[in-house]
C-alpha cells in the first residue's frame, strides 16, 4: 500500500517574543498561514522493522538527523508499530529558509503514518508527538491559518486569511534558526500585536492584517544579513502590499491583491535571487 501527503510550506504573518522562558526556549505569540508551495510524501509499508528515508535533495540527512526519520521513530515506538516504513520526500521547499520545510514533512509524516497504519490519533495527539521533533510541528500538524503560542505547542485554528498571491524570495544564505535565538536581546526587539493581527484575519480586514503584521526576529536577522533588508525594499518599490521575513529569515514574503503586482515583483527580484516563487495562499 501507497499513501501520499502533501506538506505546504509556512509563512509567519506576525511574530513575537515574549520572554526567555526558564526551559531555554523562548515564549511566542505567532500568527502563521500556509502558501501552496509544497513537498511531497510517498509512504510505503516494510515487512522488515526499520524505517528508510529517501529524498531529491543530495545534501539532506536521511538518518535520525532528519525530522521525518524522528518522527516515523517516535510514532512507532510510541504505538508499538513493528511493520516497517519507507518514506520519499520529494522537496520544493527551499532548505533553512524560515519556510518551515523540515516541520513540515514531520507533520505530513506524522499524517501519513497516522492514515496509512490506520491509527485513528487525533490532531491533539499528533501535535505531542510532533512537538518533541520541533517548535513549528503543531501548527503544521493543522496547516491553516492559525494564532500560536507558548514555544510553539499551542495551537488555536482561526480562519483563512484574506485570499492573496504570495511572492516568496530566498536569497543565497541560509540562516539557522537556533543560533538566530541565540542571539535574540529582548531589550532590542519590536513586538507586533499579535492579538489585534488575529482579529484583523477574523474580520477578513486585508488592510487591518496589513497594519499588524510585524517579525520580532528581523531585529536580530537583518543586521547580520542586510540582503534580507535589500529584498523587503524591493519589494515595497514593485508594489507590494506588504513585505516581511519569514520565521528566523532569510526567506522574505510580499503579499499582493492584484497579480500583475505580485508579476512585477516577481521580474524585479528574479535577478537578485535565485529563487523566487510566486505562490497563493491556502484556504
């Protein structure tokens, strides 16, 4: 038996740092929406107990470095699963971009495995598994627009933001994500509301949404990697309605209402960076 499962990259429409939490990790208030650039999860049945993951990409770790492997390990270990599994991931996400690439195959493994072994888990209990692999794991359990907190595992589903096209740009760096928090000074951060931007997605006030958005980590991001910056003005001087990093960055998002602006965007930044996608949002 075959399954497939699509894994939607992500997009932070709005985050903030709280606090740094006793546990090391620090306390967030996100808001996060999905955008139909995706990878893609082939699963397959074993009749011998281990788990092999594939992948198009030469330079991804296919052991237990990978958040797929960890996930099928933890899953069968958890529900006493002795059949065997391989897993293909086919990746369109860009790697270490702020994208959520590798949370999101952990999610959509956590998916399959769930549809494939016929396990009946809920997303409560899928979400606890998926925590243990990676902060961004429970709302890409979800993958639809949501408000999210504490170090990521609380989940609160609102409704789809306001329809738009998506402009996503990498530039040729990749930024790792622990040591962006690691740098992080609470006393030099912005803090965007992130209450005021879910109730503007609540309302479906696209200009509303516009006017919260706002990332805590482009403080610490863009004077470490002024191309991030560079993309944002770009992107403002073609049109964009919005422009904000995503995550931990370098991946920087512009939204647009109308196409021929996100089209604009898309020509004016396709010389800059290598990769550009012009993508729309999820429902």
């Amino acid at each position: 038996m075959e399954i497939i499962e699509k894994a939607p990259a992500k997009i932070n429409l709005g985050l903030d740092i709280l606090r740094k939490r006793e546990d090391g990790y620090h306390e967030l208030e996100m808001v996060m929406s999905s955008v139909d650039l995706a990878d893609r999860l082939t699963f397959e049945t074993l009749p011998e107990n281990k788990i092999i993951v594939e992948t198009n990409k030469a330079f991804l770790p296919i052991d237990k470095r990978n958040n797929v492997y960890q996930a099928a390990a933890i899953l069968k270990a958890r529900y006493g699963i002795q059949d065997g599994i391989k897993i293909s991931i086919d990746k369109h996400i860009p790697v270490a971009a702020g994208l959520g690439g590798g949370s999101t195959d952990c999610a959509a493994a956590l998916r399959g495995m769930n549809r494939l072994w016929q396990l009946g888990l809920s997303m409560d209990e899928l979400v606890s598994m998926g925590v243990e692999v990676g902060t961004d794991v429970p709302y890409c359990v979800y993958g639809t627009t949501s408000f999210i907190a504490g170090k990521g595992e609380i989940v609160r589903p609102l409704i789809p933001m306001p329809q738009c096209w998506v402009v996503l740009v990498k530039p040729r760096i990749s930024v790792s994500t622990r040591k962006i928090f690691q740098q992080v000074e609470m006393d030099q951060l912005s803090h965007p509301d992130m209450h005021k931007l879910s109730e503007a997605i609540l309302k479906q006030d696209y200009e509303m949404m516009l006017a919260h958005m706002g990332n805590s980590l482009e403080d610490v991001t863009i004077p470490k990697h002024p191309v991030v910056q560079q993309i944002k003005d770009r992107m403002l001087k073609y049109g964009a309605d919005a422009a904000l990093m995503s995550g931990s960055g370098p991946t920087v998002f512009a939204l647009c209402k109308k196409y021929s602006r996100a089209q604009r965007i898309v020509n004016g930044l396709k010389g800059f960076c290598d990769e550009v996608y012009l993508v729309r949002t999820l429902k």
